[in-house]
C-alpha cells in the first residue's frame, strides 16, 4: 500500500511530493518523492506517554467549589469514588471513546498506566487480567497503538504505610504483580509511586525485568515533603541516590525539582512526561524547564487524567507556562529548529519510543507508519508551508485540521471523524448512564 503526500515531515526535514510505501506489517518500507496533487501534509503522529483512560469519564465532575481546600488530594479522593461501581466493560467503553478522541485529536499511540485490578470490593476477579484486556479490547477496536503498562501499587503513603480504602482496587504485592506482568506480556511496567511501593519492592521489580520504567514523580510540593520526612531525600533526587536512572526510565510529571535535579535527569538519559493540560487542572505547579531542556532533557506528553485529549493543547500550555512565568516568548526550540511548535511536535514524538518500547515517532523507513496527515487547505494552516505549518497547528489549530490519522499503516480516522466513532461514543454513553445512575 503507498500513501502520495503533498509533503512531509521526515526524520531528517521536510520533504516535497512524498511517496510513502508501507509494508504488509505496517511499517514504512521506502519513501521517495513524485508529484502528486494531494493537499496532505504528514507529521508523525503524537504519543501519549501518560494515560488512565477510566478518568476521561470523570473529567469535568471535579470542579465546584467546595467549603474545604480544593487541591490535588480532594480531586483523588473524588476519583476514587468515581471507581466505586466501575465494571470492566464499562472501563472498556470508556477506554474506547477515549481512544476515539485522541486519534481524531493526532495522537497514533497510548501509553496506559494501568492500576485499576480488583473487583469495587477489592478482591482479585478471578481472571486477572480481565480489566487490562478491557483496555487492550479498547485498542484494538480503535486501532490506536497501545503500550500496556501494567502498575505496581501496594502502599498508602512514604515507608509502606497501609493503603486507604479508596485504594482498594489498585493493590498487588510483587509477587501478584509479577505473575500478572508474565500473563499479560506487556510493552513497559510501572511503579505507581514513591508513595505506592517501597523501596525493596522498587529495586525488586526493577531488577527481575528489562522493560522500560514508568512512575509517577515530585507531582505535588506535599510529596515532595512526605519524601523529605521519609527519607531526607526528594523525590527525584532519591531516584538519582537509589536506581541507576538512565533512559530506561520515564518520570511522569517530575514537576518538583530543584535545578541541580533538572540537569542530572537530564543527563541520565530518562523521559519526563509531561502532562501540561493535568499538572494545570490540579494545581501541581511548574516545570524546571529551563535547567532541564537547557541539558539537552528529553521529554514527551501524555494527556493523564484527560481534561484534554489534544496533544496540542499539552505542547502549548507547556509552552505558555514558561511564557507566562518568564515574561518572554518563543522559549522552547532547539536541535537546529528554531521554531517553537515544530520543534514540541517534533521533539516530544521523537523521545517517546523508548518510553513506548515502539518502532515509532518519527517518519523513516524501518518504523511503524503512525501518521497524522493535516490539510493544508484547513484555514488554520492555508498558505503555510513546512515548520511554519506545524507551528500554526500547534499554536493555534487542533483536531479539525486533521484529516486523517494511520496507525500502523491502517487508516482509522477519515475526514476527520474516526471509523467507528458512532458507535463507541453509543457504547460510552450507556456505561456513563450506568455509572451514573
Ligand atoms: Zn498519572
């Protein structure tokens, strides 16, 4: 099967009247250049680092005002709650829809950290594995990508502290986890948290597998302290004192570092992924962004409690929040690209494969076709060309410039509306209904 392009952002730079030939497995097998008369312009598809789809279904409930201090732990406990009657299908159903939403949105593949195991009383389903094939269901009935991250969560707090009840559907010892982890074959693992695991259970599951590393990180200030009373180390520089963090590693948010922090992540080689959209909505706070790009810091998005499933909104709001801090503009570019949306899109998708442990973001034979072909013709992006279109579409377009978007080498969203739009978003609807009653 070939694609003919108007043009196309390649690994190297743009290029003119492509020709993308993909083979049976759909991965890019060549690409050479022919005129056509296509109005397709093809960047890679985003990938989103950070997922908990059940949350997509809660998004918007959280925020009235309430007499007690509105914050990030009041916002949990409301999403525990939230998970108190949740079954697998509904959790398939809304994985659904919101994969739906981010492929119509650009993205071509999901990271889901997955924790949510046990029955709403917190005993095991008899088939372990019943609601992470839920969330695999989700994806193939999409054709989004899918890493599958299944996560360790044992702990209430720093030092293996109980767990509350409203954890009581997350919970595996390492043993569980791991049987867990050999049934399921997954792309990545996770360690929910400092707060989820102890360190023994940390260094045990880290040493018994080689897949790729995902854990939440510094997210909140109050962590940050917990972490300090614990240990008398931050959270991030505990990592840095106590696992060999390398790119083997994805840090989720890491949004509270000091700067000599920023430059040693930085130079460890491992992911922060960052979640703009999420860290905003619960008042997390800021990223060291100066010291950690300014180390050559790698770094992705993931749309995490899905306030928003656009990866634009995620790369201009990181952006804005340098702006709005330093009272400058134009901050984040680099690697020779001096243009600022080009350089997020392009930066973020590239970084993401090792996190992913996926052949993909970036267009170039040998890896996956996961494309996002935008139209020229869309009045966000007319008369633009090259890195001055995606900076268009990243600063001031989202999902209606996107006409299509293929994973794979299969085409699942056509004029800009998925293939089977209509009936997940029905199938959405009857679970919310439920879920709501
Ligand atoms: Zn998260």
């Amino acid at each position: 099967m070939s694609l003919a392009l108007s043009a196309a952002r390649l690994a190297d730079g743009w290029a003119s009247d492509v020709r993308i030939d993909i083979d049976a497995k759909g991965q890019i097998d060549s690409i050479t250049t022919e005129p056509n008369s296509s109005r397709l312009v093809a960047v890679p598809a985003a990938v989103n680092l950070h997922s908990h789809a059940f949350q997509r279904a809660m998004a918007g409930l959280a925020e009235r005002q309430n007499a007690q201090l509105d914050d990030f732990w009041a916002w949990r406990e409301a999403m525990y709650r939230f998970l108190d009657r949740m079954n697998p299908d509904q959790i398939e159903a809304i994985a659904a829809q919101l994969y739906v939403e981010l492929l119509e949105s650009g993205y071509g593949h999901v990271c889901e950290f997955h924790y949510v195991w046990n029955d709403p009383d917190g005993r095991p389903y008899r088939d372990p594995t019943v609601t992470a094939r839920a969330i695999r269901n989700a994806a193939e009935r999409t054709g989004i990508g899918l890493s599958l991250v299944p996560v360790l969560y044992s702990h209430g707090n720093f030092g293996a502290q109980p767990p509350q009840h409203g954890q009581r559907r997350f919970l595996h010892t390492v043993d569980s986890f791991l049987s867990l982890v050999d049934l399921l074959q997954p792309e990545a693992i996770a360690l929910h948290s400092l707060r989820a695991v102890s360190a023994a259970q940390l260094h045990e599951v880290a040493a018994v597998t080689d897949l790729p590393l995902h854990i939440h990180i510094a997210e909140q200030q109050r962590e940050v302290e917990d972490c300090l009373a614990w240990s008398g180390l931050r959270p991030v520089q505990w990592l840095q004192r106590n696992v060999d963090l390398s790119s083997r590693w994805t840090l989720v948010h890491a949004t509270h570092m000091t700067e000599d922090e920023a430059v040693e992540t930085a130079r460890s080689g491992a992911v922060v992924a960052l979640c703009p959209s999420t860290e905003g909505n619960l008042g997390d706070g800021f990223f060291q962004a100066e010291a950690y790009l300014g180390a050559g810091g790698r770094f992705g998005i993931g749309s995490d409690s899905h306030v928003s499933t656009s990866p634009v909104e995620e790369l201009r709001w990181f952006e804005y929040g340098r702006r709005l801090r330093t009272r400058r503009r134009a901050l984040t570019a680099g690697d020779g690209c001096t243009q600022v949306g080009a350089f997020l899109w392009q930066r973020a998708a590239e970084c993401s494969a090792l996190s992913a442990n996926a052949p993909i973001g970036t267009i170039a034979k040998g890896q996956r076709a996961n494309l996002a072909l935008l139209d020229r013709d869309h009045p966000t992006l007319v008369g633009r060309d090259g890195d001055t279109l995606l900076d268009s579409f990243v600063f001031s377009g989202g999902g209606g410039a996107v006409a299509e978007v293929w994973v794979a080498g299969k085409r699942v969203v056509e004029q800009g509306r998925h293939v089977a739009r209509d009936e997940i978003a029905a199938d959405y609807r009857r679970a919310i209904a439920e879920l709501l009653a």
